[in-house]
C-alpha cells in the first residue's frame, strides 16, 4: 500500500484569540523565537507575558482585539491592537513563526488589526518596535507607517534601537 501525498499549500487562517491556550502561546513563541532569533533574555518574555495578561483580564472587547494566525490548525502568529487613547489604538506583539514565514501572514495580521482599529473609531494607530526586527518593518511601511522617532537603548540584555510608528487610519 502506498501512501496519499497532499500537495495542497498549507491553509493559513487568522481567528480571534481567546482559546484555551493562546495565552501561554504568545508568551512562550515570543520568548524562544526572540532568544534564538536575536538573543534576548528572559525579560523580553515578561513584557510579553503584561502585555498579553493586560488583554487577558481587563480588555474592551469593543475597542481592543487579539488575532491568532494558524497554519493547518497549528498557531503560527498573533497581533494584539489596544487602546492607547481615546483616538488612537496600538498595535503590540506582532509574530509571526518561521514555519510560516513567506504565506503573508503578518501582513493578514497588521490588515485585519488596522481594519478593527478603524472600525472601532480610532483616528490614528501606533506601535514600537526594535530596528532589529527587519521583516516587520517592511511590512509597517507597506501598511503606511511612518516613523515617528528612534532611541538606542538596552533593553532585554541588548543595545537596540526602539522605534516609534504611526499611521493614520
């Protein structure tokens, strides 16, 4: 017997976070891939772990949204868009796994961010990033994010160079 081979392309999907485990997800992705990607410590996984358990427990389900992005069934991705006034949203921990790298998925991700952001009321969205972080960059700036201002500063046991984006909506 011989066996069936697929050679569908994988099916990339994006749901609304709040399974039983998309919390811890978030948290341990970010934490390894920023490890082996770019060396950071543990104190990056802990920004993360706030910043996930801030949405967790006290979100407004009507101006702030969390994504996952899956790769057949298999989380692959996440952004989160929270309020950072009463104009203007952020977009935080954005992701996207190796494994998934190439299928556009970060891209789907920022889109369906910038759209709730919109249709929520805000005016403006922003976020912070590291210059580091390449490939999102290239995807801020298709998305019409413009740097507003950059820093160095030394922040998960490296010298980085934060960057603040904006965009109107």
């Amino acid at each position: 017997m011989t066996a069936a081979y697929d050679d569908a392309q994988p099916r990339a999907t994006i749901r609304e976070f709040g399974e039983p485990g998309d919390l811890g997800w978030v948290i341990q992705a970010h934490g390894e891939l920023y490890a082996g990607e770019f060396g950071w410590d543990s104190s990056f996984e802990t920004l993360v772990a706030d910043i996930a358990a801030d949405y967790a427990r006290a979100h407004d389900p009507a101006r702030e949204a969390a994504w996952i992005a899956n790769l057949d069934g298999e989380r692959v991705g996440c952004v989160f868009c929270v309020r950072e006034d009463a104009e203007t949203a952020k977009l935080r921990i954005l992701l996207v796994h190796p494994k998934a790298r190439g299928q556009r998925l970060g891209e789907r991700l920022v889109t369906t961010c910038l759209e709730f952001a919109r249709d929520a009321g805000y005016r403006r969205i922003t976020l912070w990033t590291n210059s580091v972080l390449t490939a999102a960059r290239r995807i801020y700036l298709a998305q019409g994010f413009e740097l507003v201002d950059e820093a160095p500063h030394h922040s998960f046991g490296r010298d980085l160079v934060g960057q603040n984006w904006s965009r109107d909506l």
